[in-house]
C-alpha cells in the first residue's frame, strides 16, 4: 500500500515558527538560527541535548509584562526557570523574584539580586529556608500555613520584623491540568477563605508584633488562557479585604493574583492576551475596591512559564527509527529526565528538524525519549520528513519554562546544559551534568 504525504516547504511558515523565539530565523533551508546563532552550531558545539535561551526574548518579556502593568510590582517565579544570568537579567529589567527554596534564594543572591525584592513561598518551608530568607533579609514572606506563624514569629525573635503575606484559596477552578490547578480547595496550596482558616490564620498573625501583614496572595493554577478566573479571584479577595477591615480595622495595601499565565506550544494554541487582563484586572480591582469603601492595593503578579518558556529551544539527535505496529518511533537522546512534562500533564509539542534541507513529504511519527519507561513519549503527533534518519537534530521550541528545574537523574543521564544566545554570540550559563559529578556525589563504597 503506498502512502500519499503532503510536501512541506523547503521555509518555514510564520504560523509555523509562531511558538519560536521572535529572533528566530532559517538563514538557509532547513536551517534555523536563534538570536543569530545557528542551532545546528550549538548542537555542534556544546552536544546535545541542550536548553538554548535567547537572552533578548527572555529580556522582551520582562518589558511586556512592566509595560502592561506600570503601577504592578512584577515577580518572576523563578520555580519556572533560574540560574544566575537569569536572575541578573530579571534584576536589570526591574522585576522582583519569587522563590520557593534556600536554594532558589542562594543563586538569586549569588547573582547580587537585591533581597528585599524577593518573595518566599512554598506550602512546607523547611526551617533552613527560613532561616536563610530571614539571614538575606527577602521582601515578604507569603505564609501557606497556620504552623508558619509562631515559627516564622519565633526566628524573627522579639525585636525583629517581618513583612508577610497571606496565601488565600478562593475557591476557583483554573488551569490546564488538575495536577496544576492550585485555587480551589482540595489541594495542598493556602488557607481558605469558605471554611475561615485565613481568616483564623490573619486574625493569629495580628497577634504577632514582628510580623508586618502586608496584603493578600493567591494563585489560581497554570497553563490559564481566559481572563475571567482572575476577575473571579479579585472580586473573592476584595470582598475578604472588605471583612478584615470591617472585623480587625485592618487595611492591607498589596493584591497578589499570582501568575499562571498560558502560553502556546504549538501552533494556533491559545495563549493569554496579557494586555486584556491587565485592562480588565485593573477596572475589576478598581471597581471592587470602590464598592467595598477600599483604598486601592498595590497589585503583584508573578509570572514565569510566560517569561521564560517561549524563550527557549531544546535540541536533540536522533539515535534511531523505528518503524513497527503501524507507528513510526523517532527515539532522541533525551527524554523525560530533560523534560518530564509530557509525562506528567500530558503536553504536547511541535518538533521540528533542523540542520539540513529536507525535500521529503512529511508523515505522522511518534519522537519518544531513551529512558525505560514506556510513557517516555515527547511529542505523539509530530509530522516529520519522510527521511528522517539517525543523526538529525530535532528542536523542540517552548523550552524554556519546566525543563531543567524539573529534570531528575533518571537512567543516570546527566542533566543537559544551558546557552544563552544574543547578537550572533553562544555562551554557556550552566554547564552539561557530568558522569564525574555523578561519582563525586556517591559516597557510599
């Protein structure tokens, strides 16, 4: 039986490459530059697979947030991705920092990122975390929990002070994935507004003269797209701000809705129109806020994902094809050690090959990992040449947000590294996670 597959174009569409850093370029066919450097010479130079981060597109992003929120305080979430040029690059664009761990606070400062631009969270803070966040002297601290309060009290100690946060559930349902979805009340995240525990938890830290309540936090979820949750959230944590001053004469001066918002993997995906929520998050802040006799907060949104995840590309060589039980596998040398998201939520990407000019038609193929597990699958439904062959480079666009911070050590595959690209330049931010790395940390012979 003979099959019929389209031709595709010896250039990339602009539809095409609409997921893709808008630096990037194809100098010749089949080619593929990012930030004026050609991917086929990173794979080359630095072996792949690796993260490459187009430093410019990072730095845009960070303007377009600032731009569509002047009167914000702006955070990226570093959960998304971080390293020390990271950090230096938010910094320079004005924007805060949230981590989630000592080890998130440690580069951040390591980089000279100023700490009282930095916000603590996490819904199970170790007592080193925060230790270290009250030795470096970070911002706020966003309390997730009851047991926080006396131990967060009791470090600061009798003549010390703190300024927190309150992390709120409002009891909305928003995100791409129910293991993302952290606004609602049946999970691990914050303290409720239906069942009183924030109002208990304020009430406690009231109580507590080293501690300074600065404002409210929630967070609804990820991979968000429509505008409307966040309104549903402002009108909730408005009306519970409206009930603290009623009960305590307490008035809070700062709103954070969190970040969560949606980008596109692939192609004609959906992805937040950020200019329309910071329009409609401001009249329904403004509004709310005049309805309940309330002086207007300060807003604080945290992005991440959106920041950094269109910004980056992963590339991998093929090792081999697979042509059996009516499918086509395309097996990389990485997998779900370098990015365990399609295992975990299901996502899905729109690989593309890069390196040489490819006159085939193109045919449905799976591209899966080199890890022993069956669910090990990067892209299910990727159209790729006719003729892909052992040797190709792939890239996979919408990189830059999940991959390294969550990579493990499965199969005992090192970690891959990460370059930054601008003006025609490569450079190597973190290096590739050697076998010698591996060894110096066993220490058990």
């Amino acid at each position: 039986m003979t099959t019929v597959h389209e031709t595709v174009p010896t250039t990339a569409s602009a539809e095409d490459l609409s997921v893709w850093p808008h630096s990037t370029t194809e100098p010749h066919p089949g080619d593929a530059a990012v930030g004026g450097v050609s991917l086929a010479e990173v794979a080359g130079r630095y072996g792949t697979p690796v993260y490459v981060l187009d430093e410019r597109e990072v730095r845009r992003r960070c303007r377009t947030y600032r731009d569509a929120f002047p009167e914000a305080e702006v955070h990226y979430a570093a959960k998304a991705f971080l390293c020390r040029a990271m950090a230096r690059w938010v910094s320079d664009e004005g924007l805060g920092l949230d981590v989630c761990s000592a080890g998130e606070l440690e580069l951040a400062v390591a980089a000279g990122f100023p700490a009282d631009r930095i916000v603590l969270h996490g819904n199970a803070k170790t007592p080193h975390d925060l230790k270290r966040a009250l030795w470096y002297g970070v911002g706020r601290i966003v309390i997730d929990s009851p047991s926080e309060i006396a131990r967060i009290a009791a470090a600061v100690g009798p003549e010390g002070h703190q300024r927190v946060m309150v992390r709120v559930v409002p009891g909305i349902s928003a995100g791409g994935h129910d293991k993302i979805r952290t606004g609602t009340d049946d999970q691990k995240f914050g303290l409720s507004i239906s069942d009183g525990y924030a109002q208990h938890a304020i009430a406690r830290i009231l109580d507590q003269p080293q501690l300074q309540l600065t404002g409210l936090h929630c967070h609804l979820g990820s991979q968000i797209t429509d505008v409307k949750p966040y309104l549903a959230a402002v009108r909730r944590m408005v009306g519970l701000m409206a009930r603290l001053k009623e009960q305590h004469g307490l008035v809070l001066r700062e709103l954070d809705i969190g970040g969560g918002h949606g980008i596109a993997y692939r192609p004609g995906e959906p992805a937040m129109d950020l200019t329309r929520l910071a329009r409609k998050v401001r009249a329904e802040l403004t509004e709310a806020c005049a309805a309940a006799g309330l002086t207007v907060p300060r807003l604080l949104v945290e992005p991440g994902r959106a920041v950094v995840g269109p910004a980056g590309v992963a590339l991998y060589r093929v090792v081999s094809v697979k042509r059996t039980g009516g499918r086509t596998f395309v097996a990389v040398d990485g997998g779900m050690s370098d990015n365990p998201r399609p295992a975990l939520y299901g996502v899905r990407y729109a690989p593309r090959l890069v390196g040489r000019r490819c006159g085939a038609g193109t045919a449905p193929v799976t591209v899966v990992g080199r890890h022993c597990e069956a669910g090990d699958v990067l892209a299910p439904d990727a159209r790729l040449p006719d003729d892909v062959r052992a040797g190709d480079l792939l890239a996979v666009p919408v990189a830059g947000a999940y991959h390294l911070s969550m990579a493990s050590g499965y199969n005992a595959v090192g970690r891959p590294p990460v370059v930054a690209v601008r003006d025609g330049r490569a450079r190597l931010l973190v290096r590739r996670e050697s076998l010698e790395d591996m060894r110096s940390r066993d220490v058990g012979l």
